[in-house]
C-alpha cells in the first residue's frame, strides 16, 4: 500500500504541465520616509511662573474691579493656552517706585528667588521718574531737566535688565512703555509729547539689545480719555484700561514670536 501512494503521487506531480504553475515574484519592500517628529510645548501640561515688577502700572492701581491690572489678566489670559496647567502670578509692583528704587531692590536681592524661577517677567518702570521732575519744577518745565533725568534713568534700566539677567538668563522679559497722563484733561501737543518719545525710544532700544526682551508700546492707548480709559485721579488706567493694556501686550507677545495667539499657544 505503502508503494502505491507514492506511485500516484508521482504520477500526479507528473501530470502538472508548465502552464499550471504559476510564477511567484515578490516585489521589493517600500522605504517609508518619516518627518523628525518635533515634541510641541502644549505636550506635557506645565505650571508657568508670571513675575511682574515695577511701579503702580503693574501694581494694578486704579482697577476698580479688583482684576489685578494688566497683569491679572494677562494671567487669565494665557492660563487658557494649551499646555497650561497653572499660571502663577508673584507681583512685585509697588506704586510710587523709581528706577533706582527697584535697581536698589534687585541688588539686594530680595525677589533673587521669584527671579529664579520666572518663565516670563513684566517690567514698568520710569513715569516716577519722569513726575520727580514734574514735581520739581511744576511752574517751570524745561526739556533740559528730563534730558537730564532720561541719562540716569537709562543706566538705571540697563542696569535692572543686567540684574535680572545674573538670576535668569532666559526667560521672556516684557518692557512696557510710558503714556502721558496729562492727555486725560486736554488733547493739545506739548513739549511733554515728545519728551515721552524720547524715554519710550530708549526702552524699546533696551529691549531690543536683548534677544529674548519685548517692547509693548501703550502710550497711544492713552492719548485721550474719550474711550474712558482713566481712573478717577486721571493718572491712572481704570479697569478698561488696564483690558487695553493686556491687549496690546498679547498683541506684542505675538509679534515678538512668544506666543501662537491663533492657536492658543505659548512657544517658549
């Protein structure tokens, strides 16, 4: 039996001609191209440390609706972005502060550690400075006095960027303008305008000077009270106001290459 099945396969096999058998071919394997994959900052979901600094602007001073000024709604603000799990806010602001009052602060270094740990920091400072020559000469304003006081202020600001920068080298640092208060009682030009000019080109000039700074200018948010922008001392913003302001710095932040306003994200 055993001799038999061997026989009918053989006769079987034999039996199968050329054309029944068909040819197998396996084509080559396909290279797949992968793009380098780029981790988003949105990925893992971080808490974001917010320092501001400076005088009574970032203080928050004439908010009637208690929102913290600009910056407490610059916090709001970018706790929606992606990625964000936390924004925390240290403000460090204190109405009535001077270039060298803060410069004195840093040097001593009693905000080292909120430094250190800042992801971006806000800074205004220099309408003091300006209303110390205002006080001093109410009656009898000249160019030359505020010249004067623009040198110092300006080795006062250089040397605040270098103090922060001994204790963080990298996070974003923002540099508000200056506006003219006295456009809230009258609309005409005055000497003052473009004394404001002056120190507002020096603190865009800093900021450019350094890579990761960015210039928000507000004085044209402040040329007139029209819109009623001002507190009821006319010096300072009220809660509208301070809106403009987060607007204009959210506005600056993208045209910096900080943010991704579109898509709600930060990128640093």
């Amino acid at each position: 039996m055993k001799y038999l099945v061997s026989f009918l396969c053989i006769l079987m096999l034999a039996a199968c001609t050329s054309s029944e058998l068909k040819e197998v071919s396996f084509s080559e394997r396909e290279v797949v191209l992968f793009e380098e994959y780029v981790i988003p900052f949105s990925f893992f979901p971080r808490t974001i440390e917010l320092v501001g600094l400076g005088d009574s602007l970032t203080q928050g001073v004439g908010d009637e609706l208690q929102g913290a000024g600009y910056i407490g709604r610059l916090q709001k603000e970018i706790s929606q972005y992606k990625g964000i799990e936390e924004v925390v806010l240290t403000n460090t602001a204190k109405r009535g502060r001077r270039s060298d009052q803060l410069l004195k602060m840093l040097k001593a270094g009693e905000i080292d550690h909120q430094l250190r740990k800042a992801n971006i920091i806000t800074l205004t400072i220099g309408g003091n400075d300006m209303m110390k020559v205002v006080k001093k000469d109410l009656f009898n304003l000249r160019v030359e006095a505020f010249d004067k006081e623009l040198v110092k202020f300006e080795k006062n600001y250089d040397q605040i960027l270098e103090e922060i920068r001994e204790i963080n080298s990298s996070a974003p640092i923002i540099l508000l303008g200056l506006y003219n208060p006295i456009t809230a009682v009258t609309d005409e030009k005055s000497e003052l305008d473009e004394i404001l000019a002056d120190w507002n080109n020096s603190i865009e000039s800093m900021a450019e000077s350094d890579v990761n700074a960015c210039f928000v200018p507000i004085d044209q948010l402040f040329v007139t009270n029209a819109n009623l922008v001002y507190h009821t001392d006319f010096f300072h913003p009220n809660s509208r106001g301070y809106e403009l302001i987060e607007e204009a710095l959210v506005n600056s932040l993208g045209e910096c290459g900080l943010i991704d306003e579109r898509n709600r994200e930060m990128l640093f």
